[in-house]
C-alpha cells in the first residue's frame, strides 16, 4: 500500500510538472506574468494539494490564527529577512511614483502568490510528503525526505537552460540555491504543519526579487541578461547554505520538542 501511495506521489508530481510545461510553452514561456498563465498554475496547485490530502491525509485548513502563528515563527521570521535581502539585492532608483507602477505591482503580487503555491504544492505538498510517507516519521528520514525534495526542486531549474542558454553559471547558481532555499521551507513546513505558511513566504521571496522593477523601465524579469562570475555564485548560494544551517537547528529542536528519536 505504501508503494502504491510512493508510485501515486511521483506520478502526481510529474503531472504538475508536465501541465505547467504545457501551460509555459503556451502562454510564452516562464517569463510571463499575465493572469492567463498564474490562473492555470494555481489550478494546477490545487489539483496537486487535494492529490495530497487523498494520498496522504495532510491538513490544508486555512486557520487565520495558524497561519499567522506560523509567519511569525522563529524559522519564518529568518526566511522573510531572506526576502528583505531579496529585495535589497534587486534595489534600482526608482523611475516611477507609486501610484504610476501600482497596476503592474499588483499584477507581481498576484503572480508572485502563484509561483509561490504552486511551487510549494509540488516540492512540499507532494514531494516532501511522498517521500516522507516511504520513509517514515524518524529524524534521518524526515531529513532526507527533506533534502531529496530539495534536490528535486533545485534541479528543476536545470530547464532554465532551454531559455537562456548562455546564462551556465546563472543557471548552477539557482540550482544550488534554490536547493537551500527548498530545504529552507521544507523545514518550515515540517515545523508549522502549514502549506499556506510557506506558500505565502515563498510568494514572498519572489516578489522581493522581482517588484523593483515595476519602478523602472525596463521593467520585471525572472531571469538576468548577462551570466554572472564564479564568485558571484560562491556569494549568493554560500549565504543560503549559512541560514540552511540554522534552519537545519531549528529542525532538530523540533525534532526534540515531539519527541522523535532517530
């Protein structure tokens, strides 16, 4: 029965993956922030959410005070000064008054919550559960389940290379991070219980990286024009690695406020 459930998981994840593929080449590509595009990929989020409940009997209620209490969590709280340093990292001088850029903030925002739920539907609600349920509730098989979804969610990446062949290093680099990164909020929503917790932290964290440039004119983009150097990439995901560490701490103080022995 295990099995079954293991084999139901991954199937359900290589379809979320596959329509949101569909779904890129149709609407112009990963680059789009229309509401054409994050309708169908918030579709997609639920169909693989409720996937989970059946499979897996994970609770997806939306209590205010739940979410709230999750948000203001030790290990959210370092999660959004990430996405402050997100946000900081992408700074421009702004172009634009507020009020002249609030129509396309508004359309970041909105995509942004999407990227965020889908993304976290798969890697999390998915992923992280199908290989929770194999392996079991002990602390090395929590921990593995977290860093093989990890890894998953990472190497997804690989696939920016399609659009943007020159960009090697750029690519390695989001691979890597995205890695810490997925074990970040995999942590998280071990932690919490959540999937609305670390959905909306994750939504975060790719707004701050993208809004600044509703304030400019050259506008929003999910990927650089130039690949960046070595130590470029040594620098962004070395800073990840560090809060993966802690947040790899705040686990094991999990671990030891439930009891779960190894």
């Amino acid at each position: 029965m295990e099995k079954r459930k293991t084999a139901a998981g991954f199937l359900v994840a290589i379809i979320m993956f596959v329509l949101y593929n569909i779904a890129s080449t149709l609407f112009g590509g990963a680059e789009n922030f229309g509401l054409g595009f994050t309708s169908v990929r918030v579709i997609i989020s639920f169909g693989g959410i409720i996937a989970a409940v059946k499979l897996f009997g994970i609770d997806i209620k939306f209590r205010g005070k739940d979410v709230l209490r999750g948000l203001i969590s030790a290990g959210s709280l370092l999660f959004l000064a990430e996405c402050v340093h997100n946000l900081f990292d992408a700074w421009q001088t702004p172009e634009y008054g507020f009020l002249q850029a609030l129509p396309a903030v508004i359309i970041i925002l909105i995509w942004g919550m999407g990227v965020g739920l889908f993304e976290e539907a798969l890697c999390r609600a998915v992923l992280f559960n199908t290989f929770r349920n194999r392996m079991g509730e002990s602390r090395s098989s929590i921990v593995k389940s977290i860093v093989f979804s990890s890894l998953i969610f990472g190497c997804m990446h690989f696939i920016n290379l399609m659009d943007c062949p020159n960009l090697v290093v750029t690519t390695f680099n989001q691979v890597a991070y995205a890695t810490l990164i997925g074990i970040s909020l995999a942590c998280i929503y071990y932690i919490t219980d959540n999937i609305w917790v670390v959905s909306i932290l994750h939504g975060l964290f790719d707004i701050a990286a993208t809004v600044m440039g509703c304030f400019v004119t050259s506008g929003s983009h999910i990927y650089a024009n130039q690949d960046i150097t070595v130590l470029e990439a040594i620098k962004t995901s070395g800073l990840f690695a560090i809060t993966a560490v802690i947040f790899f701490i705040l686990l094991f103080r999990e671990f030891k406020k439930r009891g779960i022995e190894e």
